[in-house]
C-alpha cells in the first residue's frame, strides 16, 4: 500500500427526503482511499456504508461534499472518472441470455478497450477466474459463486485504477467466499485500489489494509485491523465491533 | 474524442440490447403471429359475411395492428423495467458506466423501439398472405410506410420511459393496462378514422386529436390506404416526434430524480 492518496472524500452529506421524515444518511464524511490498499467499509444496518459506497461509484450525488481525483472534483468530468473506477453490485445482474464470452466482450466495448485488446482480456480473466469452461455457457447456468466472479471479471474488463466492491460474498457458501477472498487479494496484489463494503467482520479482517467504520452516517473510527485490535485490547475484528456498539449502547443510555 | 467515447458507450449498450432480444425474437415473432393472423381472420374473413362491405376494411385492420403492436409490447418493456429496478437492479452496473444517465434512458427507449419493430416484420408479409388481393402492394408508400414504423416505436419507446416513471411497482401494471393503454387505443381511432369521427361527432374529433395514438393509426393507415381519408402523413409524423420529445423529457427527469442518479 502507498501513501498516495487516490480518491479524497470532502465533507459528504446524503439527505434522503421521505414523508413524514428526512434521513440524514451520511453527516460530514471525509476520508482518503490510499492507491493499492483495501480499504473495507463497515457498520450496522442504515450505518450509511451502501450510501457511501454508491456516492464514490457515482450512482448517486452527494446532498453536500466533494469527491477529488487527482486534486479535482470528479463531478467536473464525471465520464473520465467513470472510466477508472469499477462498480461491482451486490446483486450479481448479468445479462443472462449472452453467453459469458458476449457479457465480458460487451464490458469492454463499453468502456471503448480496443477491439484486439478485448478477446485477449476477456481470455485472461476467464483463466483468472476459473470461467474459462463457461465462456460459452449463459449466465443463467452459473452458480452464485461463479456469478460473484463473473461479476468481479466483468469489473476488471477495463483495467480500472479502483474497484468498488459492494458486499460481494453475501449469500455465498463459506469455502466459497474464502475463494474470493484469495481472488481479491490477487487483484490487491495487481496494484488495484479496492473500497469494499462488507458485513463479514471476518472478511474485513482478512482482506483490509484499513477499515472504516460508519455510525449513523459518521465515521467512527478508521485505522488498520491491527491497530483497532490492538487499541480495543481485542482478538478479531468482531469483538472491536462489539465494544464498540456497547460504547455507543452506553452513551445512548445516558 | 470525447462524444465519440459516449457514442460507442451508447451504441455498445443498443447493439447489447439488439444481440438480447434477437436470441428471443422467434418467440415473440410467434406472438405477433398469433395476434395478426387471428385478427385478419376476423375482419377480413367473417365480418363481410356480416354485412361489411368496405374493400379496404382488412388493410385498414391491418395496418392498425401493426401501428398498435408495440403499444401491447410497451407492457413488457415496462414490466421488465420496474422488476429490475425493484430487483436485481442490473440498470446499477449501468448507470455506473461512462454515460450519462438521460442517455442510458434514451438507449432503452431506442431499444424498446427496436424490440417492436423487430417482432412486427413478420406481420406485413403475413398481412400480404392472408390479405391477398385486398391488400394492393403497389398502394403502399413504402418510404412513408418503414419511416413511420420507425417513429411510432420510438414514440412508444419514450412512452414506456414515460409511464415507467410513474409505476410504483408491479402491481401497478394493471392500471397501466386498464387506465391507459385501453383508452388510448380504444379511443385513438383503432376501429375507424379520424375524418370518421368528426363527421358523426365533431367535438370529440377534435378533442382526440389530444390522444398521441390518433396519429399512430392515421400516420401508418396514409401510408397503404387512400391519403385523403386520413391527417396528412407529415402532421401525424410531425405530432409523434413532438409527443415523444414531450415524454422523453417527462420520463427521463422523473426517472433521474426517482433513482437519484446523476
């Protein structure tokens, strides 16, 4: 991991406005994602991690705050950073009547890869992947688990300098997931920068650089999965989780 | 270089698109089958045995299938639209692409657009076959003919983006059904011309002209049938482009605001 910082996020507000209420999803949330690192997201349900997550994948725009690129706002080219990030959904939504070959072909074309460059791509990361006997299959056929890593391959069809993993091994089988985290950690190795939003303290442990966790639309805290164990005089990851509710369980009391 | 990259980003996503539902056209080209034989079955076959006498009453049928079809495949397109983003939400993965979102709107409207077009081919000549004599070939405009089976799908292709943006969810299909596609097409000169309807009632004549599907009829029913019995070509083709710019710009800002994308 370098201290280069890729993405700054300035002073981010989300306000969602429902009748009767309005939700203040995120309150002022600043943070820097360092080039080459995983950086997880955590929190309880309605924390705000999704609502992040979708804000820097440019799904949705901030209420207040800035995302800078490269010391720019990525709202002044929006289609340019578009281009270098990655958004892989929780959801695995593939085109289910292309094949996986048309599917990964037709990622690349989005993003304009060079016709020559795509069947070379495509080839590599079914190999990655271990897709390479679906290349031909439709997307319907596939498993969870091999969906999740079509997904993931579809993702990196442009060589993107970030990659936004929202929840990407909710639902799978435990041998599964651990699968994926070793494909993760392969694409951490390549030099690409990953924002993964999780639940699986365990995941984040095992896969994080750093970790960030979000309460009520603040981040809590942000250090290395070291440090907060080490700081919360903790095992894992978990339990720092759990000393934390209490805390907060505590200051809500009195 | 720039509009360049968003145009290949946009043509990607149609050809996508194309390449989907052309793995399905068979099935849907059935369907279009289904619905023009049995209906031309009717008008041209029995309903001269009962007194109708009009020469021209099964093209005139005809070609009113034909410009109503893609009203009937506008359900689909909606259905398959509000399911995802109820969903799977795969429009997610595209809105996080190198687009903007208003022309990620107007892609699906074109391939809504296409989506009809492509499953109503098989009905002209189908059309020819049960017709025979009845339906003069030499008559057709074909020009005027293909250009209006174009505009009218993508009218109803901004349509779809229109009314999509009002369903809440799935339940709210059988509005969509009962509320609006039955009075539009019941009212909008299916079973008779508007030249018709102003003679027995010129009041209402003239408010339907307020009804975008008058144009449709009477736009492609010009193009194989006697022109002076109908609007000019050129209005209704003219009303269709202006509606659909109406209901692109409705939709598309309400469908921006409802998925808060940028």
């Amino acid at each position: 991991m370098s201290s280069h910082t890729l993405l700054s996020i300035k002073n981010i507000t989300k306000t969602f406005q429902t009748t009767p209420k309005i939700i203040k999803a995120l309150r002022g949330v600043s943070l820097d994602i360092y080039q080459g690192e995983i950086l997880s997201l955590l929190g309880v349900n309605g924390a705000g991690k999704t609502t992040l997550s979708s804000i820097i994948s440019s799904l949705n725009p901030p209420t207040s705050g800035d995302i800078l690129y490269n010391n720019k706002s990525i709202y002044e080219d929006l289609i340019g950073y578009r281009r270098i990030i990655g958004f892989c959904p929780q959801k695995p939504n593939i085109d289910e009547m292309l094949t996986i070959e048309e599917n990964l072909h037709f990622a690349g074309r989005y993003f304009n890869v060079p016709e020559a460059d795509i069947k070379n791509r495509a080839t590599q990361l079914m190999k990655k992947f271990n897709l390479l006997q679906y290349a031909q299959s439709k997307g319907s056929i596939l498993s969870g688990g091999y969906k999740q890593r079509f997904l993931l391959a579809r993702t990196l069809m442009h060589q993107p300098k970030i990659i936004i993993l929202d929840e990407p091994t909710v639902g799978l089988d435990p041998h599964i997931r651990r699968n994926l985290w070793d494909v993760i950690k392969e694409l951490k190795n390549d030099g690409v920068t990953i924002l993964l939003t999780t639940h699986y303290l365990d995941e984040a442990e095992y896969l994080s650089d750093r970790v960030c966790i979000l309460d009520k639309g603040v981040i809590k805290l942000i250090d290395t999965p070291e440090n907060l164990k080490t700081t919360y005089a903790q095992d894992n990851l978990e339990n720092v989780f759990i000393e934390l509710i209490k805390e907060d369980a505590n200051i809500d009391v009195q | 270089m720039f509009n360049k990259l968003l145009l290949t980003t946009f043509y990607t996503l149609l050809e996508k698109d194309i390449t989907i539902y052309n793995k399905k056209l068979i099935y849907r080209s059935i369907d279009a089958i289904v619905w023009m034989s049995s209906s031309l079955l009717v008008t041209h076959n029995l309903m001269p045995l009962f007194g109708i006498k009009d020469p021209h009453y099964g093209t005139f049928v005809f070609l009113g299938n034909l410009a109503v079809w893609g009203l009937f495949e506008m359900l689909t397109s909606i259905a398959l639209f509000i399911a995802d983003i109820q969903g799977d939400k795969a429009i997610s993965y595209y809105m996080s692409l190198p687009i903007p979102s208003y022309l990620l709107f107007i892609e699906e409207a074109l391939a809504s657009a296409y989506r009809s077009i492509a499953s109503s081919i098989l009905m002209i000549p189908l059309g020819k076959i049960i017709l025979g004599k009845s339906f003069i070939i030499s008559n057709v405009h074909w020009f005027h003919f293909f250009l209006a089976l174009c505009i009218i799908n993508i009218f109803y292709g901004f349509l779809t983006i229109f009314v999509a943006s009002y369903i809440p969810d799935l339940a709210g299909l059988t509005m969509v059904r009962s509320r609006i596609m039955f009075p539009l097409w019941f009212l909008g000169g299916f079973q008779f011309s508007w030249k018709m309807l102003k003679t027995v009632c010129p009041s209402l004549a003239y408010i339907s002209l307020c009804n975008p599907l008058f144009y449709v009829m009477e736009g492609l029913r010009s193009t194989g049938l006697p022109a002076e019995n109908y609007i000019p070509f050129w209005c209704s083709m003219s009303m269709l482009i202006c509606f659909s710019i109406l209901f692109a710009y409705i939709g598309i800002y309400r469908l921006k605001k409802r998925l808060d994308c940028i």
